[in-house]
C-alpha cells in the first residue's frame, strides 16, 4: 500500500475546519494546544476526558502510563464530574460481568459518564438492570438472530457491490461520508424499515444524540440538541404506534411495538431505545470500516498478507475492531463499596471501564496490542463489545457487514489508499473518524 506522493500533495479534498471552541472545564487545554506528553504531567493530573486529547489521538501514552502506574485512577474534577478510570484487561473485564455491583441503570447515571440532563432522561435497556434490561434486550434479538443475518447477506452484498462500483477510481474521495457512513446508514434504514431516502436522518440522529458539548455538530448546545432528539422521538412514535396495529414484522420498531415488555414504553423510553439502536447500528460499524482501510496503510505487511490470503478476512475484521475500539468507554456506578489495586471505589462513585485501553493492555495480548495483527490468535477476546449480559446484540451483523466490504475490495481494487492523516471524532466515548481522503486503486 505504497503512498503515491504526488497525490498527497494535492488530492483537492478539504479538510473539514473545525470550529474554535472554549475548553469545556477549567484546567483543559485550550483548543488546538499542543498537548502535553504524557510523562511531563502528574499522573494525578491527568484527565482522559479533555476533547483535545481525543481530536489529535493522545490518549495512548496516558493509557499506557495509567495501567502501568495507576491501573485504577481518579479524576476528582472533569466536565462529567469527578470518576475512576480502570484501564487495564483484566479489571475492565471484571466489572463488566458483575452487575450485582456495579449498575449499568439509568437510575445510577446510565453509561456515559456524568450527570444526565433534569427531566430529558433517557432510559434504554443497555443502561437497565436486571431483570427490565433482558426483558428488553430479547424483544430486539430475532431482528439480528442468526437466521436474519443469512437472509440480510445478500442485500448488504449487492449493496456494497453497487457502492464499491459508483466509487471514482483513480480519483480521491472521503471515504468515511461516501462508504463507511453510507453502507451502515442503508443497513440501519432495513433494520428500523424506516423510509429509504430519509436514511440520513438516522445518521444525523446518531451524530447530534453522542455530540451535545460539539459545536461542530450541535452549534445550539442542549436546546438544539432536545429539539432535534424530539424530532426523532416524533418519527418513531408515529411508526411505533402505527406497527402496533399491523402485524409483527421483524423490523426493530415492530418488534417493539408488540414486544410485552416494551408495547407500552413511554415515550423518553422509547427514544432511548431508538437511540441506543441507532449509535449502536451505526457508530461502531462505521468506524470500524473506516479504521480498518487506514490500519491496514499503516500496517502495509499486513494488507500484503491479507492479500495473499482472503482467509484471514473474518480474523481481520476482529482485530480491527479491537485495534480501533469503536467505543472507547462504558461507565458502570458502584452499589456498595469496592476495593481495588488497594483504593476504595465508594458507593455511588461513576467508573470509567476503558475499554480503548484494555484491548492494547500489553499484561493480556501476547503480541504487541499497538500493532494490527491479522491472524492475531487472540483477536476475538477484544473488549468492543463488552461482556457480559450487555455484550453488544449486533456484534455479528457488524462483522458480517465488514467481512463482506473486504471481499468485495480485494475483487475491484489493487489498494486503497489513505493520502493524509483522517481527521478524528474530539469525544472520549464514540472513537472514529470523520474524513478520510482516500484513493482506490484499479486492479
């Protein structure tokens, strides 16, 4: 995947601008700073949650020297309040299976970190306990059951087919808008049966539901982030109630709508549901697609070995989504005290399980966890998902959806190619990418 140095120098392609914003706390970096190494701070000073670390891909080093030096680490102070950080594989993996004492529930915070906005809750079923979350969880699994994915292969082939084939070869294009957001936008609108032209409004949803403090993405702060979250809740409701009435399908909606469980939700809840669905069906599978063309330029004897051996592809797919680690975090509250690494997480307190660190924790992987490794064994132990009983419901058709993009490369393109560094997402919880400037090369 050699560089095509002329190219680069001028591919034409803008890079977004970025709006100049105000640190969202005292004490963060103002924007467009350099940051600091992460040796030169501290280590109590550190705060993983500062935009400017995630805009310029920082956080690295300060994982690494938080597993190493502080593997569970307090942040007293932060825009989302003072939390715990636990960093490395093997803790992360702990809370994440003990949901006796450690809450996922709306009620205790829900999973991102901080206070949730007076009377604009969102309840979900992956921010629910016991027993409401699996009660939830089971009405939406036959959309995404084993018998879907044979039937959704085909559809999600020709459509890649069609998308790879209305690309410019030889010529560049932003491969995150025109592939990685358009292949997962079209499999949402199946998933949802929502109106096919008016499938980027799901992505819109995806973006401003994850994006509140970005005013790249949500200029109007939380005003216009209500209003636009109540246009959602408006279109889902009126679908919602409409497939009450129809017969069950095995689309999301209708499923909920006859679901004993969830053929009452209120309607916060439903648009917490709507939500979690739509940045679940969206944002992990997108970045990964994205992140696995600008991994493989970065790891060029892996795309060679790939190449050699489209075999490798479905163990590929799964060390891309460890390497990128799509979300990067799931917060869990304590509901008893705990003691860890010899500290005391009190009752009440918020914990941060990174799980961006955790899948590069050199203690675990056996080989290098900063480098792509294709036939990696271990690849498929990664953390994106989570464990657990709140492992993600749709890892298998995220991974059906990139196992298929790369057959489909390898039968059109010699490479593609990455002509500048992508431009990053500046939160600590959706980790990916919002342009890349790419160039396919005909076979």
């Amino acid at each position: 995947m050699a560089a095509d140095t002329a190219q680069k120098i001028s591919h034409g392609l803008e890079r977004p601008k970025i709006t100049k914003r105000e640190p969202l706390h005292e004490g963060y970096l103002e924007f467009g700073a350099d940051v600091p190494d992460a040796y030169s701070v501290p280590i109590d000073k550190i705060n993983i949650t500062d935009p400017e670390i995630w805009r310029q891909g920082a956080y690295w080093d300060r994982f690494k020297r938080m597993r190493d030096e502080a593997p569970l680490h307090f942040t007293p102070d932060s825009f989302v309040g003072p939390f715990w950080s636990v960093t490395r594989y093997e803790d992360v993996m702990k809370i994440d299976v003990d949901h006796k004492r450690f809450s996922s529930s709306w009620e205790h915070g829900g999973i991102v970190l901080g206070d949730q906005i007076p009377d604009f809750e969102l309840p979900m079923f992956i921010a629910m306990d016991e027993p409401r979350h699996s009660e939830q969880r089971k009405t939406v699994q036959p959309a995404v059951a084993p018998n879907m994915l044979k039937e959704f292969e085909p559809l999600i082939r020709k459509r890649t087919q069609d998308l790879l084939d209305s690309v410019p070869v030889g010529e560049p294009f932003d491969w995150v808008d025109t592939v990685s957001i358009e292949l997962t936008t079209m499999m949402l609108a199946t998933l949802f049966d929502f109106p096919f032209e008016d499938r980027r409004k799901l992505t819109r949803w995806s973006d401003i539901s994850t994006n509140r403090e970005n005013p790249d993405i949500c200029p109007g702060g939380e005003e216009q982030w209500k209003a636009e979250l109540m246009e959602c809740l408006a279109t889902f409701m009126a679908m919602y109630q409409e497939r009450g009435q129809q017969p069950v399908k095995n689309d999301l909606i209708s499923l909920l709508a006859h679901g004993e469980k969830t053929r009452d939700m209120a309607p916060m809840e439903l648009l917490g549901n709507v939500i979690l669905l739509i940045v679940g069906g969206n944002d992990t599978t997108r970045n990964s697609m994205s992140a696995s063309v600008y991994a493989l330029n970065k790891f060029p004897e892996q795309y060679e070995k790939l190449k050699a051996n489209h075999d490798l592809i479905p163990n590929m797919v799964s060390e891309v989504i460890r390497w990128q680690t799509p979300l990067a975090f799931m917060r869990r509250t304590a509901l008893e005290d705990v003691e860890m690494h010899g500290q005391t997480i009190k009752k009440g307190d918020q914990i941060a399980m990174w799980y961006a660190s955790g899948n590069r924790d050199e203690r675990f992987w056996e080989e290098d966890p900063n480098k792509l490794i294709i036939d990696r064994k271990q690849a498929r132990n990664h953390l994106s998902f989570g464990f657990g009983i709140h492992r993600c419901v749709g890892n298998r058709l995220g991974e059906l959806q990139l196992r298929i993009l790369w057959e489909e490369i390898f039968k059109r393109f010699s490479h593609i190619e990455v002509l500048e560094e992508p431009s990053l997402t500046s939160g600590a919880f959706v980790k990916g990418y919002t342009w890349m400037p790419v160039i396919c090369h005909p076979k």
